[in-house]
C-alpha cells in the first residue's frame, strides 16, 4: 500500500539554526500537510499545500515557517531560525482530492526534531 | 483550543471484549471526523470515518457512531485484539477547511 515516507526520521539542531524536513507524499495525492505534537500535547495543524501554494494555516506558522514543493514528488518545511520550542515531532500529511470529503489524511511516521 | 476533547487518556479491555472510545467536540461546523490509530515511533493511521449526513459507519470490527446533538462520536471496537492495543486519536474537520483538528488521544491497551 503507497505511503507517506518523511526523512529523516530524527534531527538534532541547534538554536538558531535552519532545519529543512522532508517529505514524499503518495502519488497521486494532491492536497498536502504538515503539522507537529509536542511532546504529551495534541497533534496541531500547521499548514496545507495544493497547487503549489499554501491553502491554510494556523496561527503556530508563522514568518519562521515555509513550505515548499520543489520537484513533483518531494514536499518540504523549513524553519529559519529554530527555537527550543520547536522541538516537536514533525508529521506530514496527504490527501488524494479534497472534492469528496470522504478522503482522509493519511500521515508519514513523522520527523522528531530536537533543538539544543 | 479545545474543539474535540477525547476525555479518557486510557482505556483497558479484555481480548474478545468490546472497546468504547468516545470523543466530544465544541464546534457545530464540524461534519467529518475521523478516528486514528496510532503506534509508538509511527505516524497515525487512518481507521475510519463518518460524515456528519450519517449516524453510524461500520468497517469489519470497528464503528463508529455519531450523536449530533450531544456532539459526540464513539467508536466500538468487537471484538477486541491485543494487536489493538494502541493510542487512537479523534479527528474533526469541516467541509471547505484543510486541516484537521484532533483530540488529545486514549490510550487502549487490550488485555490477553
């Protein structure tokens, strides 16, 4: 069964510094998302993607934040300048169409991020 | 933000008997939900749905039941398996919006 493959799977970074995570979401899928958990909280939403270009976003994504598709498979975030608190697994999300609504997210074991 | 409130963090059932999860949510816009299942070291993974047009949606051995006027949705897993035994995650959206709003999650283990 296709699945969502986020890499890597654990990144140490320190303050201050860029982080890029990366994600392949499934094929034929063409909405996209990101969202993080913090440890012991609930998982929140952070962005979605479609048609090159953001459709929604929280209040968490801000100037820090960006998202990008470079290429026709891969699907990135980028946070400029980390700050400890963002030290959170990091999961990404895709949909095949957003017509039906009967279409889940089907989400990618996730990127742990851990800023020093 | 406390839209979808799951408000057990965990849950204990024997093999073969039923498991009830239940979730709670605050925003009457809400007409798709969503239950996860969710593995240590692993993202979650999608269970089953409902739209907010029905009450009940079967899938083997889960449902998922939704009472739109007590804004509150269930879901029944019979009978229960060991491999169950997982953290599950209520999940709400609604039509015209991205993204998904989850619960705190409830912890099920299923008892040999």
């Amino acid at each position: 069964e296709p699945e969502v493959t986020q890499t890597p799977s654990h990144q140490v970074t320190q303050m201050g510094q860029e982080v890029i995570l990366r994600c392949v979401p499934i094929s034929n899928h063409l909405y996209f998302y990101w969202y993080r958990q913090i440890l012991g909280q609930k998982v929140e939403f952070l962005v979605s993607f479609y048609n090159n270009e953001i459709s929604e976003k929280s209040e968490i994504f801000d100037d820090q934040f960006s998202v990008e598709r470079p290429d026709g498979s891969n699907f990135t975030l980028k946070i400029r300048s980390t700050k400890l608190e963002d030290s959170a697994m990091y999961f990404c999300a895709s949909r095949r169409s957003s017509f039906n609504p009967i279409q889940p997210q089907h989400f990618g074991d996730g990127t742990r991020l851990s800023i020093l | 933000d406390q839209q979808v409130k799951q408000n057990s963090p965990s849950l204990s059932v024997q093999e073969g008997r039923i498991s009830i999860l239940n979730c709670d949510y605050t925003n009457s816009m809400f007409d798709y939900f969503l239950w996860y299942k969710k593995y240590p070291a692993e993202g979650p993974t999608f269970l089953i749905s409902i739209s907010s047009i029905k009450d009940k949606n079967e899938d083997g051995r889960f449902t998922v039941f939704l009472n739109k006027s007590a804004k509150h949705l269930s879901l029944h897993i019979v009978p229960s398996q060991p491999g169950d035994s997982a953290v599950y995650f209520c999940a709400a959206s609604r039509t015209g919006a991205n993204n998904l709003f989850f619960g705190t999650g409830t912890r099920l283990t299923v008892i040999p």
